[in-house]
C-alpha cells in the first residue's frame, strides 16, 4: 500500500478542457507486509517484517479533460513516478524481534492510467477525484546478518490507485494542483 500527496503539479492547458502535461513533485509513505517461509515448508512459520519506504516522488503526466453541462468535467490521465527512499525492517517470529534477519522494501517507480471526474468552481477551481490502475516496481532485499549474505528482488505488482483533489488556474495555460492518492499494489510471492 501507498499513499501519496502530489504538490505543485505545473499544467500546460487551455482552461479546464482538451488535452494538458505537466510535473509533480510530492511526498509518499508505503507499507509492505510480509509473512516468510522456512525453506521446503508450505506453510507460514510465522516469521513476519514490516518495511515502511518512504521518501520524495517526482513524475510526469498527461492527459485529456471534457466539459459537460457547463461546470461538470471528465477526464482520463496517465502518470509516470520515480521514487526515491527505502526501509528495513528485522523480522519477527511469534512477535519477538530477530535481529540475524531483516528485510528491506524501496518502491522504485510507479506508473498509473486513471479516469477523473470533477466540478469546476469559478471558472479558477476544479475539486476531482480520480480512480484508476496502477503498477508498481519494487525491490525487496532479504538479509541475513548471521551468514553475512543478502538476496534482492524486483517485480512489478498491479493494483488500483484513487485520489481526491484540487486544482487551480494561475493563468490561461498554467495551473497547480494538490492531490492525495492511495494505491494498492496487491501481494507478491517472492
């Protein structure tokens, strides 16, 4: 899971309506739980971790707005993200912290396409929310102190992103925007 705010995001558009680019910067904070496997086992043994990466997130994004019945606004968008920061975490067994072990998450990039329904106010504001598909590369890296070795992973995992905003025009082509987003990028077996 992740959640994201994106703030400003820099538009290049003719109002409210047809197509638009911009940038983002933002903040994000991510949870990924996990649940380990002794080798041969089938089973869970009951050794957890619980990496929270978090960090800055810039990306790119285009897209395409309609008005209709005056005020009213739907849209579609695709969206680009790099992410930086990572976390670890010592796994646990029956919840008793074991420091020999530990497992570390950073969300590399993110990618997302998703549809926006908005109500623009005064011609300057626009409130929206979105919702959408997203997809996410992360990279997991499994370390054992005791034998000094490590191991890294990275997929991608899909899910679905949603969001609420606001966005206002500073001038004909130009607008900023603040959005809270969350994701869910789904589970992985690694």
């Amino acid at each position: 899971r992740s959640r994201a705010v994106f703030f400003p995001m820099a538009a290049i558009a003719d109002g409210f309506s047809g197509p638009y680019v911009g940038a983002s910067l933002g903040y994000y904070d991510a949870t990924d739980k996990g649940t380990g496997y002794d080798q041969g086992d089938v089973v869970p043994n009951g050794w957890t971790h619980n990496p929270k990466p978090s960090g800055v997130s810039f990306g790119l994004l285009a897209g395409y707005n309609w008005r209709f019945a005056s005020n009213y606004l739907v849209g579609a968008e695709l969206n680009y993200e790099g992410r930086s920061g990572s976390n670890k975490s010592f796994q646990k067994d029956t919840g008793i912290t074991d420091t020999d072990y530990a497992a570390r998450t950073k969300i590399n990039q993110v990618a997302s396409v998703k549809a926006r329904l908005g109500y623009v106010m005064k011609e300057q504001f626009l409130l929206f929310g979105s919702l959408g598909m997203t997809s996410a590369q992360v990279k997991r890296t499994y370390i054992d102190y005791s034998w000094s070795e490590s191991e890294s992973h990275s997929n991608w995992q899909a899910g679905w992103t949603a969001g609420l905003g606001v966005e206002y025009h500073l001038a004909k082509s130009i607008s900023v925007r603040g959005e809270y987003q969350y994701s869910d990028f789904g589970k992985k077996t690694v």
